[in-house]
C-alpha cells in the first residue's frame, strides 16, 4: 500500500465532499483513514501456509470444528465493513491443527478487499492447500454495512455462505449445520 497515496485520496475525497480539511476534527483524518486502510487490509498478499504448515499427528479421523470465529472484512464493491463468524470443519487426515491457526487463517483471508463467497472459499481452499485434510466444509454468516448503512437499510439482515472441499461427506455437513442451530 502506497500511504502517501492513500493520504493524498482522502484529502481529495474530503475537498470534493466541501470540508475543510483544516477543521479541528479533520486536521489528521486522512493519515488516520492510510493507518485503518492498512489494517483492515493487511492480509493482501499473505497466505495461511505460516499458521498452516505446523502441524501434529493425530489417528483419529474424526470431525474436527471451530465455530463462531468472529472476524471483520472490507467489502471490495463499497469499501464498507462486514463482519460476522466462520465455523470450520474438517476432516484430518493424519495430522492436525492446533486450534487457534484456524482462526489466524480467517484473519489473514478476511483482512483483504473481499466478497462473503470468495472469503469463504478462500478459507476452505487454504485448508485444502496447507493442511492437506481429507475434507474442509466452511460457514460464513456475515453483516454487511453496505445493506444496513446505506442503499436497502436492511438492519440484522445476514448472509450466509457455505464452502466444501475435498472428500466431506454430506451427511457429515448435515452434522455441522445442525450443530450452528
């Protein structure tokens, strides 16, 4: 991210919207806004492999979930905010994660400009791709501030979004959807 940049946007967006960028509360806006931007998107670039990649053996074949990982993204259509929470369930295949890796991995893919359906596939593929589980069945159910601050104004209103990959059998989904009722 070029801050520099960044600064120079909303210092124009603000002109162009008729403030004053001397007044007292929008004197250092414009580097606060660079400084929240490459937070909020400070997953561009990275990958899961670092939180995905140290992993421990396990025999057991059984349903392995992480529900309600609350996360937050910016939304690529309107540079709003959404936010919500992610269950992952997968499948190992010999080896497991410890648990709080799939929480960095949410963190990591939702800190870019995204869509609820690509963040969701996203989270199910780097699974696939690092920790090699014989299935990865993902659930995402988010608030999108473009539909309840402005446009529809639809508040509480969520999306849901659901991702498989790998061999996850239907009746083990049945399993993880009955136990987020």
């Amino acid at each position: 991210m070029d801050r520099e940049k960044v600064i120079k946007a909303v210092e124009d967006l603000l002109c162009a919207l008729g403030e004053d960028l001397n007044s007292g509360g929008l004197k250092d806006t414009p580097r606060r806004v660079a400084d929240a931007y490459a937070e909020l998107l400070s997953g561009e670039g990275k990958t899961a492999e670092e939180h995905l990649s140290r992993t421990f053996c396990s025999t057991s074949g059984e349903l392995v979930i992480e529900r309600d990982i609350d996360f937050s993204s910016t939304c690529e259509h309107h540079l709003m905010p959404f936010f919500g929470k992610m269950t992952i369930a997968y499948i190992p295949d010999g080896r497991v994660v410890g648990i709080s890796k799939l929480a960095r991995t949410v963190e990591v893919i939702s800190k870019r400009l995204q869509i609820q359906e690509r963040l969701t596939n996203d989270v199910a593929a780097e699974i696939m791709r690092y920790l090699k589980p014989k299935g990865v069945f993902v659930v995402c159910e988010a608030e999108h501030t473009c539909m309840t601050c402005r446009g529809v104004r639809k508040y509480g209103s969520k999306t849901v979004t659901y991702a498989a990959a790998g061999d996850f059998p239907n009746d083990k989904k049945a399993e993880v959807l009955q136990l987020l009722k």
